[in-house]
C-alpha cells in the first residue's frame, strides 16, 4: 500500500537536548503545516506503517506528543498520558482533565482496566433530574453545575503511571504544558463545532476563552493560548495528581458547580478529595480466530459486543462480503447488515434492562455472554427485522426496569502500541459536546451525571440499574478493546472510538471488517457505519448505497439515514510491523517508526 508521506499531515520537531530530570524535552512542530480535515465530510486516509511503534489519536498535535515520548524512551501509558493532557487543551469539547477515561493496558502478561469514570456525588439522589414528577429535558439538565461528577482522568492518568510508567510524570506535562503557554491553532472541527454551540458562551470564562470580544466564534487557523490551563498542568507536574482533587484547583471545581446561577450541582469537596481510580480486570470474549479483551462495567461495551458477536459467530459473516458502492468504495451489504443489526437489537435491550456500575448493581454478566443463551437470543434472529427487541432473562439475572437514558457523543480514543510491545487503548470523555459548557482555570468541566437514567423506576415500578446513586459511576458505552490471537496470545490490535451509545456500532463495524472480511484496520474504519441500537436501522447518510437501503427496507427495516460522525482509531499488527488507522471523518491520524 502507498502511504501518504506523514509530513504532508503533521510536521514534527526533532528530539533535541534534554532536561537533567528525564532526558525528554518537548519541541512543538511548527503547526502552520498541520492542516486537519474539516469537520465533517471525508478526508481519505490510506494508514501509517511502522515497524517498533505507532500512536494514534485524534489530533496531529496529541499524536506528535506521545510519538515524541516514545522516541524518548517512555512507555505507551507515558505516550498517552503525554496524548490525553494536549487533547484537553487542542480537542476541549471531547475529553479533558476534566471528565473522566476508561484505559485498557496490555503488559505482556495481563489486561488490565483503569477505571477513571467519573462519580456522582454524595449529596445526588435518584431525584436529581426530576422536576415537578418529571424528568428533566435533556438540556436542562446538561448545562450547567448539576450534571457534573467528580472526575477521574487524572486519577486514573496517575495510577496507571504509578504502575506502567518509565519517564517522570512530570515530563509528560510539558508537550501540553508548551503548547498551552506557546499557542495552538484551532482546528476546522473545533471551529465548526463553537459556531454552533448555543451554550457555551453563557459562561463567562468559556465566553473569554473561546469568542472575541463581539461575540463571535474564534475561527479556524487562528492561534489560541491557555496559560490558565498551563498553570494547573504545572501544578499537576510539581505536586501530582492530588493537588486536583485537594486544595485550590478542587476549590475552584466546587464552586463553579455550586454557584451556576441557574442549574447549580451539588459536588463538594469530599467528593473530590474520596475520588479513586480503581484497577480492574479486563473483560473478555473470543471470535473465530481471536480474543477481544475490553472494559466491565460500569462500561457496557464489552458485554454488548460480546453479546452481539456471540450471536454472529453462528452466521457464515465472511459469506456476506462488503459490496462496491457506485463510487468504487467498499460497503456492508444488506444482509451482513441485516445480521448485525438484529444481533445489536437484542443486545442493546438487554444493556438498557440490567448494566450499570457493577459495583451497586448485581450485573449477570457472565448470564449474559453466556453460549447457551446468546443460541437462545440468535433464535430470534429471522429474515425480516424484529423491531424492536425484548430484553432477554439470562441466567442469575435480577429484574430490572427498562432505561432509556440518552447518551450524546463527545469523546476521543487513543491506540499506542509501545517499542516493548505494551499496548494502550483509551477512551476518554467530557460526555456532550463542550460537557456541561462549565469552564474553570482553562479546562471544561464534565455532564457525565446524565449518563444515569433520569428516571429511578420504569413503567412497570421496577428500578432503573442506571439510576442516580452517590459515589456511583454512569453507565457508559466508551469501548476502548485490545484484540490477540487466540492460539498464540499475541496481540493483534488495539481499537476504539467516540461516539455516545453509538460506539458499540462503530467498533462492532470495525471488528466485522477485520475479523470476517479480510479487510485492513484503515479500510474497515473507512466502510459506512451501520447498525442498530434497539430502534431503526441506522445508516451513514450519503455513503451507504442506494441498493443496501432497499435491500433492508425489503427485509421490513425502519431505515435511518443519519450523519454518523465515528472516530475510530487503532493499531493493527501487520507483516511489517504496526499499522496505524484513523478515522477519515475527523480530524486524526497516526505516527509511528
């Protein structure tokens, strides 16, 4: 494959003297090279080959940090750590120090899950977005001090340093902390996606922050700096990450949720100073030829997938290749479609009845990736579509009632895979676009609080197992998986994506592609995203082929035409090393060497 040359993407500094405290020192690459797609629409994308490494991520600017850490001798949690605190200040609307990550680790040996999703509070109830015996509308409840939870980023950021870090915490900070105080330039999808924001500039500081003095947006291609931003990342660098949950920077957390002067929240500082990470074990499931390792609850994305690739495996998927769109460029055909998306019906009725944070709820996960129900689940999988799908009784489930809680897509994942083999693939996440629109000392604050479901008890008076509960973390779909063979246990790839409750689609995709159809990791990202989350069939607006719509309307399909703004990433072992994919409908890309 002919690979675009990657200076034409990112132009990188070279690695030049040192500090005496790590033997890294950042130099920023001059970033009137950087030239990002747009916002939306397509940019096409062939993949990036190396041999000892690769990152990927969904800025240039964050991809050049963690590759220059690499270079330095740091690890994968190191380059993402590098990755995650330049996101936060060049990506803000997506993920930050001020939400929460889900970081799934290979060591060589064991998957591990560092749980940083975020926490309600002590003084949250499950009446927190009820009002007058209703719920809330969705906004009201987004904007402003009371969706926000105690986030978990930095924690978890440091526990995984604690364990699989090499170079000094410290010096981690400084790709982001440069580039803070130097300038950045605000790319197309920020600019887009502050032009149509009705929120965010209510609040005072995001309003100085992100609009000139008229009122109007900043554009794309203009320099922006943060040097409030700096000073907490300094902060962080000297003192650790105690210094965010403690002290002035948690003060200034507080306040600015309890003092909106119309929708203020109830975090405090216990809440903040109690916040732990937690280290969990990965969870895990096998496809023909592979095991796909990804996060337990309180993410659902691995027992969904699970779910629906347990019902797959029945069906003869590499049968069913992707079709040639008019265009010339591949597609899932309808009845690979068909197959899926009936699988995701079923999967996503039984995620919406019984996950949440298996650390309050009785989850029956293994009831629920168990063989001999998923053959039970797959029965009801006919020729013509279903509708809308039941949950299902798996063994030693509870009952539950049924949540319906929305969840809106703002999120970014990085894939590293390190020159010793370690391997990270995070997804990380403010929850909506600019997360509760609430800015303090540089950073966004998240709404993760409105992952939980609104509502404590469904129709029937059964509990929501996503209600509101203190010190529980929000179900989230964040799917961040790591992918070996399974004879051998070697890793094979590291995957994952943004995209609200939709992420389990768009990975699912990805894992088709690969996994069944022979295809490359970049070229399964590439095909139209398809799938169902227990409503229509949804389909990727004017990529998907005019024959597969009719093909699944005959099949008794509601079909949705919708934008389906994905942004996947990953890490593909190949002949010649890592490969590394990104996403042509944003603005990532991928460096190794």
């Amino acid at each position: 494959m002919s690979l675009k040359p990657l200076s034409l993407l990112v132009a990188v500094g070279l690695l030049a003297g040192c500090t005496s405290q790590s033997g890294f020192h950042y130099v920023p690459p001059p970033q009137t090279l950087i030239a990002p797609e747009a916002a939306s629409g397509w940019a096409d994308k062939q993949g990036w080959q190396g041999r000892d490494f690769m990152v990927a991520a969904a800025n240039p600017l964050a991809v050049d940090a963690g590759y220059q850490i690499i270079k330095a001798g740091g690890s994968a949690v190191d380059a993402a750590i590098a990755v995650q605190l330049v996101l936060t200040l060049v990506e803000p609307q997506s993920s930050g120090i001020g939400g929460g990550s889900l970081l799934l680790v290979w060591d060589g040996s064991k998957v591990s899950a560092v749980d940083g999703r975020e926490t309600a509070p002590a003084a949250a109830t499950d009446q927190l977005f009820m009002k007058d015996g209703k719920p809330m509308a969705f906004y009201d409840g987004v904007v402003g001090g009371r969706s926000v939870g105690a986030p978990g980023t930095v924690r978890a950021l440091a526990l995984a340093h604690q364990r699989y870090g090499k170079l000094p915490w410290a010096s981690l900070f400084e790709p982001a902390i440069t580039l803070a105080e130097q300038g950045f330039i605000i790319s197309p999808r920020l600019a887009t996606l502050l032009a149509k924001d009705p929120y965010l500039a209510k609040d005072p500081e995001a309003r100085a922050y992100f609009y000139l003095p008229d009122g109007s947006p900043r554009v794309a291609g203009s320099k922006l700096t943060n040097p409030a931003l700096a000073g907490v990342l300094k902060t962080l660098a000297r003192e650790g990450a105690d210094a965010f949950y403690q002290g002035p920077l948690a003060e200034a957390m507080v306040a600015k949720v309890r003092q909106h002067p119309t929708n203020p929240g109830v975090l405090a500082a216990a809440d903040l100073a109690s916040y732990r990470a937690k280290l969990r074990d990965g969870l895990c499931f096998d496809y023909r030829q592979s095991e796909i390792c990804g996060f337990p609850t309180p993410s659902s994305g691995t027992i969904a997938l699970g779910q629906i690739f347990g019902m797959l495996e029945r069906h003869d998927m590499a049968a069913l290749k992707p079709v040639q769109a008019p265009d010339g460029t591949l597609a899932a055909s309808s009845d690979a479609i068909h197959l899926y998306s009936e699988a995701a019906r079923l999967a996503f009725a039984d995620r919406n009845q019984y996950v949440a944070d298996g650390d309050f709820v009785n989850v029956p996960v293994t009831g629920l990736l168990d063989k001999g129900y998923l053959a039970e689940r797959n029965q009801l999988i006919g020729n013509r579509s279903m509708g809308i799908a039941k949950a299902g009784t798996p063994p030693k489930a509870l009952a539950m009632g049924r949540d319906t809680t929305p969840e809106l897509p703002s999120t970014s994942h990085v894939s590293i895979v390190d020159k010793a083999g370690m391997a990270v693939s995070m997804t990380s996440s403010i929850e909506d676009g600019f997360g509760s629109r609430l800015m303090v000392n540089g950073y966004l604050l998240n709404n993760q609080l409105t992952d939980f479901s609104f509502t404590s008890l469904d129709a029937a008076g059964l509990p929501v197992a996503n209600r509101v509960e203190p010190g529980k973390r929000p179900r989230s779909s964040m799917s961040p998986l790591l992918v070996f063979d399974k004879r051998s246990g070697t890793l094979e790839m590291s995957l994952g994506s943004p995209g609200g409750s939709a992420i389990i689609n768009y990975v699912g995709k990805a894992l088709l592609g690969t996994q069944d159809w022979g295809l490359n990791l970049q070229q399964a990202i590439n095909l139209p995203n398809f799938g169902s989350r227990n409503g229509p069939t949804e389909l990727e607006q004017g990529r998907t082929p005019q024959s597969v719509v009719e093909g699944l309307k005959a099949r008794g399909h509601e079909v949705l035409l919708n934008e389906q703004t994905s942004g996947l990433q990953g890490v593909e072992r190949n002949a010649n090393g890592w490969f590394g994919a990104a996403d042509p409908r944003r603005e990532g890309i991928a460096r190794g060497e």
